[in-house]
C-alpha cells in the first residue's frame, strides 16, 4: 500500500494510533463543532479551542450515496460505470457532537440506528505523487448485527 495523506489536516489527522478528527470546543458554552471554526455556532463567542473528537460513537441516520455527486465538491470517482455506491450517516460521539460522514458500508441490511461505529479511513483519489489521499469514513464495530 503507498503512503497515505490526509484530505486536510485541518480536519483529519493521521497519527500511529489511528485517525483523528480535529474539532473545536467553545470555552464559553462547552459547544463542540467539526469541522474545527473560529466561532461558536450555539453562542456566538469567539474563544474556540481546538480537540481532537473520540473515535467512536453511534449510527444515529444514515442513507446510501446510489449516484456519483456532483464534481466539484466531490473529489471522488464521478464515472456512472465504475461508481460504487457508499453509505452515508450521522455519527454521534458521546458527550461531542454528531459527524456526518462517509460509511465503509453500503448494504442497508447490515446498517441500523444505535450500532456502533469507529472511525477509520478510505482512500478518495491519487496525489500526483502516487500517494493515497484519504478521507474519514466511519465503519460497524466487529460483532454489530443489525
């Protein structure tokens, strides 16, 4: 497998523990955000500090992508012939936020509010070095049934 960088490091870390989103807490109301802001979308104050989010959560919705988006702003495959489809939820984390992000799966059998999610990532496209840019998806905790 090549090397693999981040989308953007203002919003996902790559670290030898694994994936890290980067967030922001107001200091004024305790409100999370992500991605990382300089203002508080609950209370309009401006003393934001930057947190890197926990890893897991629950699936709290989520649909599945059965078309390629619009490019831009998708950077993926666009091709009706070689696009797969992939799940999309919204992921809450304990005590954060919710995430909406990218599903490693795509069956709607094996996908069910409540189930436990980790965060990994997925390869979006090539740099012009060869190397993998990733973007964060959230996949099933092993043992989770729907």
């Amino acid at each position: 497998m090549s090397e693999a960088v981040s989308i953007s490091d203002e919003v996902l870390e790559l670290t030898a523990d694994g994936p890290r989103l980067i967030g922001a807490r107001c200091e004024d109301c305790g409100n999370y955000v992500f991605p990382a802001q300089s203002g508080c979308s609950r209370c309009t104050g401006s003393r934001m500090q930057r947190v890197v989010l926990g890893t897991q959560g629950t699936l709290w919705a989520w649909t599945i992508q059965g078309f390629p988006p619009k490019s831009p702003p998708y950077l993926g495959d666009t091709a009706r012939e070689t696009f797969k489809p992939y799940g999309v939820g919204y992921v809450t984390i304990p005590g954060e936020l919710k995430v909406e992000g990218r599903l490693t799966e795509a069956d709607p059998k094996r996908l069910k509010e409540g189930m436990r999610m980790r965060l990994v990532t997925v390869p979006l496209r090539k740099d012009d070095n060869g190397r993998d840019i990733v973007t964060f998806a959230f996949e099933p905790v092993e043992g989770e049934s729907p």
